[in-house]
C-alpha cells in the first residue's frame, strides 16, 4: 500500500483589516488532495509561517483523513502576536507549509498587504466644551 501524499491545489484568503481578533487576522483556506494511499486521522498538517516581518503564523492544523485521491478544504488561522502589531504595515510574504509521512512541501503565497495604521491604535483627542473652556478656578 502507498503512503498518503498530500497536495495543496489552491488556497483563498480573508483578512480582517479591522483586527477584532488578532488570532485571526488572515485565515487560509487551502485546497488539499491525496495524491497517494489512504490518509489516517493526525497524519499529515499544514501551517503558515512568516520570514520576518510581523512574525505571521499559526499552529499546524489536521487534514481530515481522505482516501486516495479525495480532495479536502483545511482552514488555517494566522495570527499576529499584539508585540508585533507595529510592523503591519507593508508587505508581507507568507509560506505554506504541508507536512507528513516524510513529506514536506513549501508553498509561497502572494503577498499580503497591510495599509498604514492597520490595527494600530487610534488616538482620540477630546476638544473642550464651552462649558469648560468660560470656568474659573
């Protein structure tokens, strides 16, 4: 019998440009296929990584079992660690990595970009009223 091999196929991207959960502020959704023998469950992973930069990246996640040549969508959640939120702004280059029975494939994805001020905090200045400002100590 053949050892699973699986394949990443394709992935989709959505990023939360508003940063309410900084554990998901880009998630993945890879495409995946087993090119090879039957994959048991906890046998083959995928999880993304960062060179630099921000430091994005995310645990491995399962790839539910599959028979030989069945395709399977995998979410990946990628975080930002809140030490790290000050260099969001740019460019940056993530990896896909997918792992298992001996097998280690790198996929690079396009790169995500991050607008200036991305998740940085605002600054809120308060103006005085007119009440505040005609009172005398």
């Amino acid at each position: 019998m053949h050892a699973p091999n699986v394949r990443v196929l394709g992935e989709r991207n959505r990023v939360d440009q508003s940063c309410r959960d900084t554990h998901r502020l880009i998630v993945i959704d890879a495409t995946v296929r087993n090119d090879g023998g039957p994959l048991a469950k906890h046998q083959w992973s995928l999880y993304v990584m960062e060179g630099g930069g921000a430091g994005l990246s995310s645990g491995s996640v399962w790839v539910p079992p599959l028979a030989p040549h069945a395709k399977a969508k995998v979410s990946i959640p990628v975080l930002v660690l809140k030490s790290h939120i000050a260099q969001l702004p740019g460019k940056h280059w993530l990896k896909l990595i997918s792992q298992g029975a001996g097998h280690k494939t790198t996929t690079l994805l396009q790169p995500f970009t991050f607008a200036p001020g991305t998740c940085q905090p605002k600054m809120h200045v308060s103006r005085p009223t007119q009440r505040q400002i005609h009172l005398k100590p």
